[in-house]
C-alpha cells in the first residue's frame, strides 16, 4: 500500500473511532458516566487490568506454539518480552504492534517468511478460537436476542467458520485437481494456517486461544461488579465474544469506537444501561492501555530497541498488510 493511500485509511479509522464514540456520548447523560467511571471500585478495576496482563502471558504462548509449528524456536521470556512491546505499539501506532513484533523477531535471527507467516496465522486462529466460544454460547444467546436479522448473520458466521476448519484440517486429503484449481494464495494462506493446527500440542494451541477470550470476558464481568453493573457470568461468557468480535474488524484505531458501540448494544440485551455498559467499555480500554504503557517501559530497557526506527517499523508494517491480503 503506497504511503497516501495509507495515510487515508489510517485517517479513515481515526475518523470511524471518533465518530462512533461521538454519537455514543451525545446520546448519553455524560454526568452519568463521569459519576459511573470516577465511582468504579479500585479493587475490581486493579483486578481487571492484573488479567489483561495476565493475559499477555496466554497471547505469549499462543504465539510461540505457533512458531514452533513453523519450526522456530524462541526462547518463552524473549517471546514474552516481545509480545508485551507490541501491545504498547498497538497503542500508539495503526499497525506498529505486529511490525514492532516482525522487527525484534528478525533480531532473533528469524527469517522474512516465519516471521510475517508467524503474524497471520496468530491473527487468524484468534478469529477461530473466537468462533468456538460464540458457538458455545449459542444456545444461550438464541434467548436472548429477538432481532431474527442479527441471529441468522451470526449462524452464516458460524456455519462458514465451521465448514473452514474442516477444510483446513482435512487439507491433504483433498484431491490434487481440486487443490490445483484454487487460486495459489489461498493454497498458501490454508496451507500457513494449517501448519499449526496439524502439528503436535494443537489442542494446547487452541485451549490458549480460547483461554485468552475467556480473560477479556472475565475482565468485563470484574468491571461490571466494580460498577455494579447486573451482569451475569453467563450473559458475559454469551455476550462479550460478540463484542470482540466487532471490535477485531479493523475499520477502527484499536478497536475503540467500534468496542463501545458493540458493547452498549449488547449489554443493553441484558437490560444493563447504555452508560454502565459504555463505562465498562472504557474502563476495559483503559486496562489495555496500562498493559501497553507497561510494555512501553520494557521496550525502553529491550536489547532489541538497537537500531529501531519508525520508517523501518512503517515499511515492515506495509510489508506485513501486503502478504495479509
């Protein structure tokens, strides 16, 4: 992508991330919120934001059980010292985070290919991992959504995803002239993808995966207790994947705007209010951003920080948009 037309999208987003939060406070009593964020309980929001960094460790080993799919070996504490600088550049730059995290794995000694490879099948099996948990709460969430639109979407969703491991898992059975007439990067992309899934420990891949989910639902559920928010572990556990899941559509800075919107939404299905549900989404952007502050403080101290410059980081973040698509 040419360096205008990056600037467009990134302007893009900035521009969907304001617009989304603008129309969510106009619509609110802004006294409200201030009182719901400024009245939250410290412990709730401590503990909360002790499992977002807790969950680094989860994102950590997740990623390194890929790379070793890929035949690379990476030491855990480098991997971990990595992953947590990238959450800080995830912050403060469109992209930096997986660009910072292609950069200090090439200091590693990690070829182009591993490293970019490494990147997009993490993002990927975060999707499907995600589709696993909404499945399981599906049953749950039949009763509690009357919008019939919304529901069908989310089963097409579903049904796709499902249909897709199964094609991935069942790859090299496929017939050769089957294989040979899909296009070559799809092949590809399937063939990255299911490295992981095929190789020894996957059930501990996608156990991590999924456990990761399970830490951003129990971060909410915490922060709606810290708020006194009626939010039920189970209607958490149904609810708080969807709101993932719009927020992982990268039409945002960082999810926020889209998250917000997503989580008022849905929290308003179990009759909690719009402005205690835009308080635990806030809060919950703030943890995230502490988590990525800490990582700001590692990256100062990195050996891998040797070096580094923004226009290197900006060219590896195009190259890795590039072998995404």
């Amino acid at each position: 992508m040419k360096p205008p037309a990056k600037a467009l999208v990134t302007l893009a987003k900035f521009a969907v991330s304001i617009g989304i939060l603008v129309l969510l406070l106009r619509a609110q009593d802004l006294s409200s919120l201030k009182a719901d964020l400024l009245a939250v309980k410290l412990d709730m929001l401590a503990l909360a934001v002790l499992l977002l960094f807790l969950q680094t460790f989860a994102l950590c080993h997740r990623w390194i059980l890929i790379l070793r799919a890929m035949n690379v070996l990476l030491d855990w504490l480098p991997g971990w010292r990595i992953l947590i600088i990238s959450t800080f550049f995830n912050q403060v730059l469109p992209a930096g985070g997986d660009a910072v995290r292609i950069w200090m794995l090439r200091r590693h000694g990690v070829q182009w290919s591993p490293t970019i490879s490494s990147i997009v099948a993490d993002r990927f099996l975060a999707l499907l991992a995600l589709g696993v948990v909404i499945l399981a709460g599906m049953p749950f969430l039949l009763s509690r959504v009357s919008d019939n639109s919304l529901l069908f979407a989310i089963l097409i969703v579903l049904i796709v995803a499902c249909f897709g491991l199964i094609a991935l898992l069942t790859l090299d059975r496929w017939p050769p002239r089957i294989i040979t007439a899909l296009p070559e990067r799809i092949v590809q992309f399937a063939m990255l993808v299911r490295a992981p899934l095929a190789a020894e420990g996957r059930g501990t891949l996608i156990a991590a995966a999924i456990v990761i989910h399970l830490i951003t639902m129990a971060a909410c559920y915490v922060l709606a207790i810290g708020l006194d928010a009626p939010l039920s572990p189970l209607s958490a556990f149904v609810l708080i994947p969807l709101v993932i899941l719009s927020s992982a559509v990268p039409i945002s800075i960082g999810g926020w705007g889209v998250r917000e919107g997503a989580m008022v939404a849905a929290l308003g299905l179990t009759g909690i209010a719009s402005d205690k549900a835009l308080a635990i989404s806030v809060l919950l952007g703030l943890g995230g951003l502490i988590v990525g502050l800490f990582g700001g403080l590692v990256w100062l101290v990195a050996p891998e920080r040797a070096n580094f410059s923004t226009d290197h980081a900006r060219a590896v973040a195009e190259r890795t948009d590039a072998a995404s698509v």
